[in-house]
C-alpha cells in the first residue's frame, strides 16, 4: 500500500525497456531499484566518488505482480525493512503513475563498506539519521 512508503520517485519507462514479448523487461526493475536507492542516498548526503564508506549490495530481489511496457512511468516508493549496524535493507515498491496497484515490489541489501579494505563498517551517524526516516514499522 502506497501508505508503507515514506519516500518517492517518478521512473519513466524507456522505449528500450521494452523485451520482445511488449513489457519491460524483469531486469531493468533492478536497474530502477538501484537508481531510486541511489538517487536517495546521495540527496541524504552519501558521497559515491570520495566518502570513506560505500555501499555494496549483497542481496536482491524482486517479485513481479502485472506488466508494465513503455511508455508508462512508474511511481516507486521506497522504505528502509531493516536498519542494522553496517547493513540495510531498502524495499520499492512499484505503482503505475498515479494508480494504488502495485506491479512489482523488490529490496536491496547494502552492506556499508570501508572504500579501500571493503571490509564492513557502521553506517556513517548522518546517512543512519536520514535512514531512519525511512523505517516503517
């Protein structure tokens, strides 16, 4: 339900989206989940080219509930399931624009990691702050 997330964003689908049998393709719902988390992350202030911690994903998934195909745009919520020490689990959900039928719904599991060692570290106090904005009990 459109409620259980905190966060939003608009995904247009692209004519190369598309596979051979006229939807999107399962994959690119990966590549959104990965811009929408992303695209958070660095508004919260996570430095992709220079921070000492990144994240690294170590689980996805995603379930599939109808069809999209260009030229729909989506709606993606997102929220944080799990808030661990050097771990989260982000989950996006998948609307039709403006519509409450979800079409697909999948998560990341990022494990926080020193840049250099990529050995696991807590997640920076700033990024754990805006994180927990997005937990949903």
């Amino acid at each position: 339900m459109r409620e259980h997330y905190p966060h939003w964003q608009r995904v247009p689908t692209r004519w190369g989206d598309n596979d051979v049998y006229g939807h999107v393709n399962n994959v690119v719902h990966y590549a959104f989940m990965d811009t929408v988390i992303n695209t958070w992350l660095i508004g919260a202030g996570l430095d992709i080219h220079g921070g000492p911690a990144i994240g690294l994903c170590v689980e996805s998934h995603c379930s599939y509930r109808a069809a999209v195909a260009f030229p729909d745009a989506l709606d993606a919520g997102l929220r944080v399931g799990k808030l661990g020490g050097s771990s989260v689990r982000y989950e996006v959900g998948f609307y039709r624009e403006g519509a409450d039928e979800l079409v697909a719904q999948g998560h990341f599991v990022h494990v926080f990691t020193d840049r250099g060692t990529r050995r696991p570290v807590p997640i920076p106090d700033g990024l754990r702050a805006a994180m927990t904005g997005l937990v949903v009990p």
